[in-house]
C-alpha cells in the first residue's frame, strides 16, 4: 500500500514540476508564478464550519453537486457515492437497508446531517437515509474522524446533505419558476415523477420552494440472473422558506418529508427473502425532518457571523408482518439546537486569523413496540432517552510567508469537550464525557500547490442500543429434547450492559494536492489530492451471542433460555482496531472534455488477534469522463469501476472475485430556443451486465439497467 502511495506522491510531483516549468523570473531574479488557479471554488460547508475552499481543507472532503447528482439519475442517494473514494452503501440493494460507511466504519461511527440536522435513526436492519435524491443539491463527504466539530458519531466520518432552495432554481431576474420530470430505470421497474415550484419576492426578501416526488418500484433483477424480491412505493416532499427582513440578517424554515411503502423481509439486507425466521413485513417507513435557521453577518463587524440551527426529527418504521398478526415498530425522536459564530482578525499583511465557537444540545427519544410481547415492547429496542451536551472552538491562522519562505502555512487547531447522558425504564442510568482535539496544518507554497496533514482523536458514545439492548432476540429449537415429540423452542434474550465504555480513534493524515489551470488549454482546470491515513480505534463494540452447545445436542451445558443457560446476546467492547487506507481523487474540466477519478483502498485490523475488522473493502478505481458537444447541446460521458479481489476475510468462503462495471449515459439540454429549459437523460447501468458483489452485501448487485428521465424547468 505503501508502494501504491508513494507512486501516486510521484505522478503529483511530476504534474507539479511540469506546471511549475511555465514559471518565470521577475527584474529582481525572484519567481513569478504565471499558472492559472483552476477555476473550481467549490466551498467546502461542514468541514471547519467555516465555509472555505475544499483544495484549502487540510484533510479529505468530497462534494457533489447537483450537476453530477443528475449525471448519475439516482434512485438513492447510494447510487452517487461511486464518486466518493473511502465511503460507500452496505446492505444490499433493497432501499430499506441501505446503510453507509466511511473508511472502514458504519453505523453510529459515521454522522449523517439534512441540512443541519442530526439524522439519529439506526437499527440492525433497516436504513437510515430517508431522502429521495430529486430533493439534495449538494452532498458533502467529511473523510476521517470530526469529533472536534461534531461531537458524537463521528469517528469515520460526516456525510451532510443541503437540499434545494430558490437560489439554486431561479436565475437572475426571474421570480417564480416550475419544474417537472419523470424518469424510468429498467433493473427493478422504477417509475418517478417528480415537481417543484419555486417563488421569489421582487426584492428577494422572501422565497419559498415546494417539491414532491413519487417513485414506484418492483422486484430488483440481480447481475446473477436471479430477482430480489421487493416492492416500494415512496412518496418524498420538501418544503421551504427563507426570509431578509434586513441585509444582515436571514431565516429559514424548511420541512423534509419521506414517507415509504414496501413489501420486503424484516431483515431486508443483502440477498435475504421470506422463510420461517425472516418473513415478509408490510413496512411503513415515516420520517420528518423540520429545521429553522438564524444567520447574522453584519457588514460592518468581522466578529460576528453567527448561526443558529433548531430541528425536530421523526423517524418511524412499522413491520406488520404479511403472514401472522405480529405488529413491530421503532421510533426515534431528535430534538437538537447548534449555536456558532466566526469571528474574523487581520494582522496586517503577514497574517489572518478566524475564530469558530459554538455550543450544541441533541436529544435522543426512542421506543419499541410488539404487540405479541407481554408488556407491549419489542425486544432490542429499549424505551430509551439520550442527552448530548457540547462546546467547542476551532482557530484557522494563516501565516503569509513563514519564516520568509514563499506562500502561506495555516495551523487549524480545534477541540470539543462533550457530555453524554443515557437513561432507559427500569435502568440505571450513564453518563460520561470526552474531550475531542485535533489540529490541521497545510503549507501552500504557490497557490496551485498544497501539503497537509492533520492528526485528532474522536470518540463515539454507546448508543442506548447498544447499553440497555432487552427481550427476546431470537427463538431456536432445542435439538436436545427427547425425539418423537413436538419440537420445543429456546429464546435468545438481550441483556443490557450499563458498563459499555465510549469507543475513541486516535488518527493521523498526511497528503498532497494540485489545483491548477490552463494546463493542456485555454481555460481548462485541473484538481487532485490524495492522502494516506493511520487510525487507531479502541473499544469497538461489537454484539457477543453466546448459544449453549446443549442446544444442538451436547450433553453440557444444559439447554434452556436466558442468561441461567448461558442463551443470551449482549454488546460488549471487544475489539481494537488499525484501519489504514489511501485516498486519491482528481477532476479535469475543458471546452469539450471532462474527466473524474478517484482510487480508494483500506485495510483492518485486530490489533491483539491480527483478525480483519472493519466495514473493508476491495482496492477500487473509479473513472468518469465524457465529451461536451456544445453546439448540439450535448454530453456523453462514460463510468467505469474496477475492484481487486477482495481477500481481507477471516472465513475464506467470505473472499470474492474482484470485477470491472461499466456505465454509459448520454445528456441534452437546449442552451436557447423554444426548447430551452428541457433536460433529456439516457443511459445504461452495468452495460455487461456483470454478475459482482460489493462484499459486504453478500448478495449480487443490481443487472443491466436501462434508464431514462426527462425534465423540464421554467422561469418567469
């Protein structure tokens, strides 16, 4: 991995040299810089909390805009992280499972955010991203461990989603504006139809957005030439507003709706289907995400630009199960309010100085329910409750020319001390708190050239899951008892453990990065930065299910239920962890040419054992190019991904072959005319239709997939 790292240091060195060969020397024999800075100030939002350029991020940030979003025609949010290097879905391809990982970890390991607001909702099963695509305008990717920001849940990562707002669907001078689109995909019979409105006061004081989006969807056709069985029908809203009563001063409102309808196994991940342990569920899925917001930058003071962010989330999923009258359900309520204001410093022309500081309060609500239980709750889903208190501070000093050296060297250091508290019915309550710190440092000698490195440690709490987990987690027969009689059943109980300690990392990163211009044409751009990390993280926690060897036969121990018998599950912190990776990603824009690239790979180990852990994946390489046509107002482009066999497995019937899939899509959109405004989107996923598994799906991915959409937008 090494080797892979320092080959990919030297291939940017010698991009560098080249473009430093365009340099020149000034009357007084120093060097001028004659490069053009690439054109791409894409501006990184959750990364520092204090918006600046994503090249400038001493760490990995990915962000995808809306442009590339409609480049994939998504179903989910899941199809677009192809173009994320180190992240990605596991689950499978059913919507109701799909869960995301950031370099190596899942679950409460990675923080998940609309607009702001915490997305707390987690199961075993069931997913956690209830958004449909057509409502996300930009998704930003947080790489490495934010505690220091963030708090809680954030030891891989941060995936942040804005949605869509009248800025980005009104041009200049227009004040109110339609859009509609409809779309088709092949591999499991999705139908979408979608529509936006979109009003603006002539004084742009006020605006409001509406959009509601319906997609239906059947049986998913596998690469493997079987059909997973599914059934969806989802119905997605937003609503939103924003208010300037003055110049300095902005509110907004906005309220995210999902709600979603399928026929799938309760534990719809991988390649399950229905049988006598896992049967078929009508799910209901119901999730509401309301925000309000409060910004104050007034133009006469660098001290305050202050944010003020308060939600409410509801997540609720029901399982009435098709074959028997069991009716199971999950709610999580999130209440949550995050204060921070920058405040900005000259030192004259040697340096720059911004504060970031802030306080945040979340709270966490969730109950079960089983209406086959004694007392009514379900097993696992403890009537749980979860308070988070935080403050932190974050200072980026950009120091211009160091010690006389050309350029700019910047020092952000931040900490975040946090308090957590987790109470259930009938437990005993705990609490504890961390303290986060992390420093980055980047030197840009010119300003088309980056190195940087950083270093932090990051904690993630024990959910009340995972502390106060009870009841039944499953039956199973008792093959000891006498043969010849009607079989008997065993239970599995959940027992708590109030002594589960906070896992915490402790992480380094070390990288390059080029943001040049002007390199093979006039006006053409390129980026790229590419890093290898090290973390170390301690007291994973992990579920123990000890099953009594009576059960299958042996004579000891006895068979029987519940902990007595030794017939129990619990979470426990169990493992230690080193997850290592390198992350390269780079974008090429021109007149007629455009070209995205990432590389990821990631290893995991037990530290004590030498086992693999972790979400691990195969080494992949992503490729995403096409050719602009611009006097037919056309694009075609093409994807390719290749992944390595995939080895890093303890249970070799685990490993799988490596693959290469392909995509091919085509885009119109009239510039001018009477057609002006239409978008026509055609395209074919998995063009080989190549049977490949993402490995920690366990199941074949989807087939040949053709796909189609079309939209049509109008401003007045």
């Amino acid at each position: 991995m090494k080797r892979i790292f320092l080959c990919g240091a030297a291939i940017t060195g010698l991009m560098v040299n080249g473009a430093l060969a365009q340099s020149s020397e000034d009357e007084a024999g120093g060097v001028t810089s004659e490069i053009v800075l690439a054109q791409l100030d894409v501006l990184t939002v959750y990364a520092t909390r204090n918006p600046l350029p994503s090249f400038d991020f001493p760490g990995q940030v990915t962000i995808i805009d809306r442009a590339q979003i409609d480049d994939f025609n998504p179903s989910t949010i899941s199809d677009i992280f192809d173009a994320v290097p180190g992240a990605g879905f596991d689950g499978g391809p059913r919507k109701a499972g799909q869960t995301p990982s950031v370099r190596g970890l899942s679950g409460e390991g990675v923080l998940v955010l609309f607009d702001g607001a915490r997305q707390s909702f987690l199961s075993g099963h069931d997913g956690r991203f209830f958004i449909d695509p057509d409502l996300v305008q930009t998704v930003e990717v947080i790489r490495g461990p934010t505690s220091a920001l963030y708090g809680s849940g954030a030891l891989g990562g941060v995936i942040a989603l804005r949605t869509i707002n009248a800025a980005d669907l009104l041009e200049d001078g227009e004040t109110a504006g339609i859009s509609v689109g409809a779309g088709y995909q092949s591999v499991n019979d999705e139908w979408r139809v979608t529509g936006t409105g979109v009003w603006r006061s002539a004084n742009e004081k006020v605006d409001v957005v509406g959009n509601v989006t319906l997609r239906q969807s059947d049986d998913i056709e596998l690469g493997n030439g079987f059909s997973l069985p599914a059934d969806d029908e989802i119905v997605s809203s937003l609503l939103k507003t924003t208010l300037k009563p003055v110049d300095d001063l902005t509110l907004s409102a906005s309220w995210i709706r999902f709600g979603g309808d399928s026929i799938d196994p309760n534990n719809p991940q991988g390649a399950n289907v229905a049988n006598a342990g896992n049967g078929n569920v009508f799910r209901n899925i119901e999730a509401n995400t309301i925000q309000t917001a409060l910004n104050y930058a007034p133009a006469s003071s660098d001290l305050i630009d202050l944010n003020l962010v308060g939600y409410y989330t509801q997540n609720t999923v029901d399982e009435d199960e098709v074959d028997t009258t069991r009716l199971i359900s999950r709610e999580v309520q999130t209440i949550g309010i995050s204060l921070d204001n920058r405040s900005k410093f000259s030192f004259g022309s040697s340096a720059d100085l911004t504060l970031t500081y802030g306080a945040e309060f979340y709270r966490d609500e969730q109950s079960g329910r089983d209406n086959t239980s004694a007392d009514g709750t379900r097993g696992g889903v403890p009537d749980a409750t979860s308070r988070f208190y935080g403050v932190f501070a974050q200072a980026e000093f950009a120091l211009k020319r160091p010690l006389g050296a050309p350029g700019v060297l910047t020092f952000i250091p931040a900490a975040r001390w946090d308090k957590f508290e987790n109470d259930a019915t009938g437990e005993p309550s705990t609490d504890d708190n961390a303290i986060s710190p992390k420093i980055g440092v980047s030197y840009k000698p010119i300003d088309q050239l980056i190195f940087f490195g950083n270093w932090s440690e990051a904690f993630r709490a024990p959910s009340f899951n995972e502390t106060f987990a009870d009841g039944v987690h499953f039956r199973i027969p008792d093959f000891s008892a006498v043969p010849g009689f009607p079989p008997t059943f065993v239970t599995n109980f959940f027992i708590s453990n109030p002594a589960l300690v906070s896992e915490e990392s402790e992480t380094w990163e070390v990288g390059a990065g080029i943001d040049l211009g002007d390199v093979l044409f006039h006006g053409d751009s390129l980026t790229a930065k590419a890093s290898y990390y090290e973390s170390s993280v301690t007291n994973l926690i992990d579920l123990e299910v000890n099953i009594p060897v009576g059960c299958f036969g042996a004579p000891f121990p006895p068979c029987g239920s519940g902990e007595a018998f030794g017939n129990f599950s619990r979470n426990v912190n169990v493992t230690n962890a080193e997850i290592d990776g390198v992350e390269l990603e780079a974008q090429y824009d021109a007149e007629y040419y455009y070209a995205r690239a990432n590389f990821a790979t990631i290893n995991g180990r037990d530290a004590n054992s030498g086992d693999f852990v972790g979400i691990l994946s195969p080494t992949t390489f992503f490729f995403d190019s096409g050719v602009k046509l611009p006097a037919a107002n056309v694009r075609l482009g093409a994807r390719v991904t290749v992944a390595s066999d995939f080895d890093k497995v303890n249970d070799p019937t685990l490993a799988r072959d490596g693959y290469a899939v392909g995509d091919v899509y085509a885009v119109w959109e009239p510039s001018s005319g009477a057609l002006e405004g239409l978008r026509l989107d055609i395209g074919v996923d998995n063009v080989t239709d190549a049977n490949y598994e993402i490995v920690a799906a366990g199941v074949s991915q989807p087939g040949r997939n053709y796909k189609a959409a079309i939209r049509w937008r109008q401003g007045f």
